[in-house]
C-alpha cells in the first residue's frame, strides 16, 4: 500500500515565493551599488564592513542547502524558538561570516551567486509539501525555515541601503561606481510584509497580546534591534487590535532576534 503524498503548502509556497522576490531585488541592487569601495567601508553593524554583510547573505541562503528531511515523528522548533538561538551564536556566525567574505573576496557577487543558485536548487528538490527538516539548529518546519531566510535576507538588505548610505556620505575618493538615477531600494514589498507579520506572530506567541502592525519597516527594524527601542516608536509601528486597548510596554521582550 502507497502513502498518499503530502499535498502542497500554501505556507511554503507563500514564504519561497517571498525569499525569490526579495533575492532577486537585492541581488540587482547590490549589483548597483556595491563596489570594491564600499565593500570596504564600514556598515552599520560593528566590526562588520558592506562586504562581510554581502557575503552574510550568500551565507543566510547557504542554510537551505543543508537541510535533509528529519526522521519521522521528529518534532520541530517553533520559529520563534529557532531566531532566539541566533544571540548565543553571534560570535560563531560573525565569524563564519568574516571566513566567507575572506574565501569569496576575489570574486564576492560571483561567490555569493553561486550560494544562492545552490540553495535554491535544493529548496525545489525537497519540494512542495510542508514536511520537517534538519536544520543547523535542530528541527524546524521547511516552511518556517524558508521564513526565517526572509527574514534575513530583508533585515540585511536594510542594512546594506543604510550602510552604504552612509558609506556615500563619508569624505573619500573619486568614486568609481557610475550609479546614475536612484533606483528602488533592496526591500521588496511583499517580503517585508511576510517578515513584519512573521514577527508580529513570535511576539504574539510569547505574550499573547493582539497587536497589528502598522508601520512594517519600523516595526521590522525594532523587532530587529536595528533601532532602539522607545514607547513613541514602538507605537508608531504597532497598533492594538481593539480600539479600547493599548500598545503594551515591549521594552523588556524586545529585540526578537
């Protein structure tokens, strides 16, 4: 007797649409707007510069490519459980991401491409149906995996546009990068709403409030830790369900990741 397949996931589904979207936007981009130069510059995450950040997301991506269906009867991580792993590896992750950009750093974007190819590719082969995989950090839906790349890859793709806003209005050379008139940034729409929704729901989870997002780039980046955080902000993003509620004080939960 044959087991009836699993049938597609409208989650996964959702969230792969989602992370193609927002690579193929910030892949172009970085294309635009990243040379040797600004590579080379600091971005706004400490001791990082635009490089490694670039070289951050082909690594992102290469989580895909080592998934392996788990055993059945494994029972996955939430996602919420899986990104608050990310603040105990931060050293691990820094540095796994200096020795990429250090191995990429003759060719980076050819590098980073191959990354991205690679772990799309395995991402189809595991297929459509929303089944538990072995990640890096333990068992976790493919659905919720996928989602945990979205997350990344437009959390840093703001971080790429400010840093190398910044990295623009420092004092330097002739700049070698003929960038002509400003074109979109690097954060798709539809990704960014996965991701602020996505992060509004591991909030919810870990206090049960009933919140709505108001202002997703901001509530993303607070959630993030990209700003710091305050009651007037935290306001400005988020917006209780119920008119007679309020916005509760998240200063002690917040950042997520």
């Amino acid at each position: 007797m044959t087991s009836t397949p699993a049938p597609p996931s409208p989650e996964l589904a959702a969230a792969t649409g989602a992370l193609r979207e927002q690579w193929a936007l910030l892949r172009a981009w970085i294309g635009d707007q990243v040379d040797a130069r600004v590579g080379a510059e600091p971005s706004i995450l400490g001791g990082w510069t635009v490089a490694d950040l670039v070289a951050h997301v082909g690594r992102a991506l290469n989580a895909l490519s080592v998934l392996e269906p788990a055993p059945p009867g494994t029972v996955p991580q939430a996602l919420g459980e899986y990104v608050a792993g990310y603040a105990g590896s931060a050293d691990s992750i820094a540095q796994g991401t200096r020795d990429l950009a250090e191995s990429i750093s003759t060719a980076p974007l050819e590098g980073v491409d191959a990354l991205a190819t690679e772990a799309f590719a395995h991402l189809d082969a595991l297929g459509t149906a929303d089944q538990v995989v072995v990640a890096r950090r333990g068992p976790i839906r493919l659905s919720d995996m996928v989602a945990t790349r979205v997350i990344e890859l437009v959390v840093h793709a703001d971080d790429l546009q400010r840093s190398v806003e910044r990295a623009d209005a420092r004092p330097h050379g002739p700049v070698t990068l003929d960038r002509g008139a400003p074109g979109p940034g690097p954060v798709d729409h539809g990704a960014l709403q996965l991701v602020s929704q996505t992060l509004l729901d591991v909030l919810v989870a870990r206090g049960g409030w009933s919140l709505e997002v108001v202002e997703p780039l901001t509530w993303t980046r607070l959630a993030a830790g990209r700003i710091p955080f305050d009651v007037d902000t935290l306001a400005g993003a988020l917006q209780a369900s119920y008119t007679s509620d309020a916005v509760p004080d998240l200063g002690r939960v917040l950042p997520l990741i």
